[in-house]
C-alpha cells in the first residue's frame, strides 16, 4: 500500500479532496510540473512500480496450446503465483501532449519472473516452478489526467501498446532437464498471451490507483483551530513542456467550511523551466489564513505577570535601565495581565521583493489588586506594521515577523498622563520582546508546501511578486522503504 501512495503522489503530484461545493474562481495555489521535474519523477515512479509489481505479482493466467513439434493436439498449462524478481526499464521518459495528456515511452526494458506451472495433455500431466526472462520490453501509452465530480485527479489509461520481443523459460523438478529440451518451443505461445494481456493488467493497475485516490482524506489540519484544503479546481493544464495544476488552496475554521469572503485574484506564473517544480501562493492564501485565525480568535492573546517578566525583564539588555525600573515597578509589584485582540483580520499585502502583515488591535493592561477584581490601567487601540521573512525548511513554508512601525490611538486610562507614556514604553517592548517571539514560535509550525509523499524540496528559493509568492524548486525522492533497507 505504501507503494501505491507513492505512485499516486508521483502520477498526479499531489493529493486533492473537497470538502464543499466551492464558488471559488481562481486558485490560491498553483503548481508547475516541468520537464524537468517529469524526467526526474519518473525515476522515482519506476521505483515505485517496481515495488507495486514485486509486491502484488501478475495475475494468474491459462491457456491452450497445440504442440506440433510434439505431435500434441493440445497442451492445457496454467501459471500461478507470478512474482517479479527483477525489473529494468532503463530508456523511459514522460512527455506532455497539449492539451491531451502524458505520453509514456519506454523500450529495452527486461524483467526476470518466477511462478508456479502446471500443464495437462493426453500424454502427461505434470507442475513445477519455472523462472521467466522477458527482454525488449517496448511500452507506448497515453495517460489522461483529469478531475472527477468530487475534486480528485483521475489517471486514465487511453492508449496501450505492449510488446514483449524476448522471453526465455527455464524449469524446474525432477523433469527439468525434459522439459527444458523443448522449452524454446513453448516461449512463442507464452510471449503471445502475454502481449495479448499486458495492456488489460497495466490498466488495472490505474483503476487501482484511481481507487485508491478516491479514498485518500487529504485535507491538511493545520493546527487546532484551522484547515488547510488543497483541493484541486480544474483538471490539470497540459502544455507541450510542463503540467500546470489549480488548487484552492484556502484555510476554514474546523469544522467551518464556508469560504471566505473575498475572492482569489488570478495571477501568473513566470515562463520558466530551470527548475523542476514551481509552487506559486497567491495573496489569497494568506489571507483566508488571516481570515481563518481571525474567526477563530486564535490571534486574541493574554500574557501574566510570570510571561511579561520572562520577555521582557529576561530581553531588557537593548532597552536600558530606565525600562528595567519601569518594568520593576509597575509589572512585579502587584499582579498585571495584558490582553491583545486583534479588532480585524491581520492585512496582508505583497509587492516585489516586499511581504508585509499589517494588524490591527486593541490592548488592554490590567491589575489585580488583592480582594479586587480586575482593575484596566491603559487601553487603547495600535496599529503594528511588520515583515515577514521567508525560508523552506523541510517541506513548509516558514514566515517570521519583525516590527516595523507601531502606531496608537486614543488611550483611556484611570491613571495619570504620566503613567501612561510609561505603559507605552512598556507595551512597545511588549511586542518587540513579548508579542512577536509569541507569533514567530506559533510560525515555526510552517505553511505545508504541495509536494508528493516522501519527496523533500531541494535548491528551492522564494521570490515576493506582486499578489503572489513563487517558489523555484527541486526535488529529492527518499522512499521509507530504502531508508529501511539502505540506511539501517
């Protein structure tokens, strides 16, 4: 089943599964197979079949043949347990049809098989095991990928040729040596139903790689309180060089999937084919995760005396005495809590070269004096600008923030003026020492990338368009089942 999923992830790269009907347009993702990076999946497919075929075996197969060397009338022979021992396709290559599908080609490939015999005539009735040897292995076919009514890719099989031109059988058992005498014989029928056969087994093996699709759950929990669907829009996009794929690419509450409500802008991806993959994330992306978050309230934060004193007395190095006695005084001389909500959804803009997060929000500092309730010193609403830092770690997309510019407005206060423009010092070092190491550790959990199973990105980098964020990207295949074998 491993085997299976990996094939499945190389075949239409990614995994796709609605959960709603959508009214989205445009996606908030797109993926760009290249040449390049078809070339090199294919390498990682063969594996992959080579695992399936040595795991699952051929079908079991009968036949009758007439033997006129031996002056037999017929020969009633059936093959059972067919495994393959060996597989080496070593001339293969995926190319695009546009607008039409996937060509694959592949010819001098060989493959060494054992199995079971058995055969009955009017002159004997015999079994035995036998090993198989087929050479010049010629495949030609054309796969069609498409989308089928609930959002996952489908591969189909539309044209199949199959000719083996070579096989050589060696038995053996007790009559071994007899039966190899006249093998040579026997190798024309059995390279007949095999040509004859091949191309009904390989598309079984698509309908089970569909099905297989069709029941895979792929919707990434994101964290505790929001999802991240992949699901794909459109059926794939073939050119004559590369494979294009839409994805939605948006964030819900879970259990919420009602779309956001804003709109995806389209947007394009350069003309390139230096790398192997190329990811682009729209603005949209980030912003039905700002949007998600928002709902949810996961953004609202509130931090106690104990948290306060960790950042900001333990990071006070840069601001100066002058702030570790304000500190001192109005934050460990009696119980104070600071609570953060964001008012609207964080604003995300992207421009060349520049990714931005502005957010929106209130603050509140309170007391807690003994035998009180809660008492607010300062509130007051701010504006804080930062930027955001990307790097690929792994297979996610990390984004870090850095405070640009801090804006209030308006404060209500019980306290003096004076009280006051001290809390502000305080509560700008809140964010700079507080707040934002608070939201970059929640972001060290990454963005999930679009990529197959038990494949890492490598040489990636990332470039900020405007609307937009692409990815240029390579890609390494390290299956867990060589991992196991090869690196102990």
């Amino acid at each position: 089943m491993e085997a299976v999923k990996i094939l499945v992830l190389w075949g239409c790269f990614l995994l796709w599964n609605p959960l709603t009907q959508s009214t989205q347009l445009y996606p908030g993702i797109k993926v760009r197979i290249t040449q390049k990076g078809l070339d090199y999946g294919i390498q990682a497919a063969m594996e992959a079949v080579e695992v399936i075929m040595k795991t699952n075996g051929i079908p079991d197969f009968e036949g009758s043949e007439s033997l006129d060397f031996l002056k037999v009338d017929y020969v009633d022979y059936n093959f059972s347990n067919i495994k393959i021992n060996t597989f080496s396709f070593p001339n293969i290559s995926l190319t695009p049809v546009h607008e039409t599908g996937v060509k694959i080609l592949t010819n001098h490939g060989s493959t060494n098989i054992s199995m079971g015999w058995e055969i009955m005539s009017p002159l004997l009735k015999d079994e035995g095991g036998a090993t198989l040897f087929l050479g010049e292995i010629f495949f030609l076919g054309l796969i069609n990928l498409s989308r089928s009514d609930t959002g996952h890719p489908t591969m189909h099989l539309a044209d199949c040729y199959v000719q083996v031109g070579h096989a050589h059988i060696s038995f053996s058992g007790e009559l071994s040596a007899l039966y190899n005498s006249f093998a040579h014989p026997m190798e024309k029928p059995i390279l007949k139903t095999l040509n004859k056969r091949l191309c009904t087994i390989i598309t079984d093996q698509f309908e089970e790689i569909n099905a297989n699709i069709s029941s895979l759950d792929v919707v990434t929990k994101f964290s505790e309180d929001a999802v991240l669907d992949y699901s794909l829009l459109e059926p794939p996009e073939i050119t004559q060089s590369s494979i294009d794929l839409q994805l939605k690419g948006t964030f819900y509450p879970v259990g919420n999937f009602t779309d956001p409500p804003f709109q995806p802008v389209p947007f394009t991806l350069p003309d390139r084919s230096d790398s192997m993959l190329y990811i682009g994330i729209s603005e949209y992306f980030f912003k039905s995760a700002s949007f998600t978050y928002f709902t949810t309230g996961a953004f609202d934060i509130t931090l106690t005396t104990k948290e306060l004193y960790k950042h900001l007395i333990q990071n006070s190095q840069g601001i100066g005495s002058l702030f570790s006695q304000i500190a001192e005084l109005y934050i460990m001389s009696q119980p104070l809590m600071v609570r953060i909500l964001t008012t609207e959804p964080p604003m995300i803009n992207l421009e060349p070269n520049n990714f931005t997060l502005n957010i929106p929000a209130s603050i509140v500092m309170m007391t807690k004096p003994k035998n009180s309730t809660e008492e607010a010193i300062v509130s007051m609403d701010f504006m804080a600008s930062t930027s955001v830092d990307l790097a690929i770690l792994g297979q996610k997309l990390i984004c870090s923030l850095s405070l640009n510019r801090f804006q209030l407005s308006g404060p209500e206060s019980n306290r003096s003026s004076i009280e006051v423009l001290r809390f502000e010092n305080i509560l700008s070092s809140i964010l700079h020492f507080g707040v934002i190491p608070l939201a970059n550790a929640r972001l060290q959990q990454g963005f999930p990338l679009p990529n197959p199973h038990q494949i890492s990105l490598v040489n990636s980098e990332i470039e900020v368009h405007k609307g937009f964020l692409l990815i240029s990207t390579d890609l390494r295949y390290a299956p867990l089942w060589r991992k196991r074998y090869f690196e102990g």
